[in-house]
C-alpha cells in the first residue's frame, strides 16, 4: 500500500484532519465576527473624526496577545505575526470607511 492510500485510510488521520478542518472554519467565523465589529469601529470613528490608527491601542493589544499566547503554550512571536495582519487589514478597513465618510460629507456640504 503506498503512502497516500494509507493516510487516507487511516481513521486517527482522518479525524485529526476532521478536527483542524473544525477549527479552521471556527478561525474563519470568528474572525468575520470580529471584522463585522472593527467595521462599526471603523463608521464609528469616520463619524466623529478619529483617526484610522490608534498606536497606543495597537501596543496595548500586542502586549495583551502575547501573554495570552505564552499562557496557551503558543509562540508569542506567531501570535503577534498574525495579529499584525489582523491589525493592517482593520486599519486598511478604516481609512477606506473614513475616504468615504468624508466624500459623504463633502456631497452633503455641496448641496
């Protein structure tokens, strides 16, 4: 039997590869979830003029992961490396929500 054949026909493979499909699409759902309220954060902050990019809250968060990974037994650089994409997708959001805020703003004023 070769090698493919007996990976798919083992059954601890099998529902290994069960369980990281489960949380991949558990990653998935949650990050739409957080997405969806970094969203309102984002037509929050267009609406009262605050800026994209909050540094002091991006530290704060990167602090906050780090411990939370080195409590989980997962490399805090990993989990900072991801929450860095996290946060460069957010802020990338945000100035495409404030760009559109203001050319919002811009039409009313024209009127």
């Amino acid at each position: 039997m070769g090698m493919l054949s007996a990976q798919a026909v083992d059954p601890e493979l099998a529902y290994l590869r069960d369980s990281i499909d489960n949380f991949d699409a558990a990653l998935i759902h949650l990050l739409a979830e957080r997405f969806r309220c970094t969203q309102r954060v984002g037509e929050l902050k267009a609406r009262k003029g605050i800026p994209p990019s909050d540094q002091n809250r991006e530290a704060r968060q990167v602090a906050r992961l780090r411990q939370l990974a080195l409590q989980a037994k997962l490399d805090p650089d990993f989990a900072e490396k991801i929450l860095a994409v996290i946060i460069h997708e957010v802020i990338r959001h945000h100035r495409k929500i404030a760009v559109a805020q203001a050319t919002s703003d811009s039409d009313r004023e024209a009127l």
